[in-house]
C-alpha cells in the first residue's frame, strides 16, 4: 500500500490526517480501524512527510477538510494525479487515446468525448520542462 493510498483510505473512513507541529493527528481518531491503526503506526514517518507536503499547496483547507474528510480525499488524489503526470506516469483512470494537436501524437487521456484535443496534459509537462514519457508510454503505443 503506497501511502496515498493510505491517506485516501484514512478519508473514506471519514478520517482526516494531518501534521501539528510534529504531532501527527487523525481526527476522529475513534473511527480508526485496528488495520488502519497498524497501517499508520508503520508508515507514520512517510505519512507526516506527505501530509506536510499536501500542507504546502495553497488549496489547503483545514476546516474545510476536517468537516468533510471526502473534499480531503479529492484534493489528495488531484495532487497525487497532477505528480504522477509531472513524471510522466500514467494514471490509471486515462484510459481512452485521443489525438494532440498540439504535439501531433496520440496520448493516454482521461475520458473524454472527442477524437482529439488541442493540447495533453504532456504537452503542458513540456511547456514546463516536466517530463512527456506518458506520450510514449505502453497504453499509446496501443492505439
């Protein structure tokens, strides 16, 4: 289990983490499950670095996360794609290929309804020196 798998888990179960000082907190943490438990007491020095990483984003929202554990979710798994994509990873709800205008191949894409688009997201990675290997990759090999 990767840790934002981790952190996505803890916000189904209405949990939300995060870092105070160098306290981790999981608020309500009665709703913590014996696995759960387990799963943070062995990941918590990756969990606190992440959390702290997610703190960084100017979209955080403590109040807004802590009464709704799903918008944490969310903004979690927005960060989690948008890093997969910046290493060229693709992500795995990208399942249709469509074709870019702007870099004339056709790329991994999230469902769209067209046939092809003005600009990917690898070629915006380009745009900003950030890598474009999901243009290569296996799934637009295929199409």
């Amino acid at each position: 289990m990767t840790v934002m798998s981790l952190i996505m888990g803890l916000a189904d179960q209405g949990i939300f983490p995060y870092v105070n000082g160098k306290k981790l907190v999981l608020t309500p943490a009665a709703k913590l499950t014996d696995e759960l438990r387990l799963q943070v007491r062995n990941n918590k020095p990756a969990l606190m670095a992440n959390l702290i990483e997610l703190q960084r984003f100017p979209e955080w929202n403590w109040s807004a996360f802590e009464a709704n554990p799903g918008r944490f979710r969310a903004f979690a798994e927005l960060v989690m794609i948008s890093e997969m994509r910046a290493a060229g990873q693709v992500p795995d709800h990208y399942t249709e290929i469509v074709h870019c205008e702007s870099c004339n191949q056709d790329v991994p894409h999230f469902p769209v309804n067209a046939d092809s688009v003005l600009a990917c997201v690898w070629c915006l990675n380009g745009q900003t020196q950030l890598s474009m290997r999901g243009a290569n990759s296996n799934l637009a090999k295929r199409a």
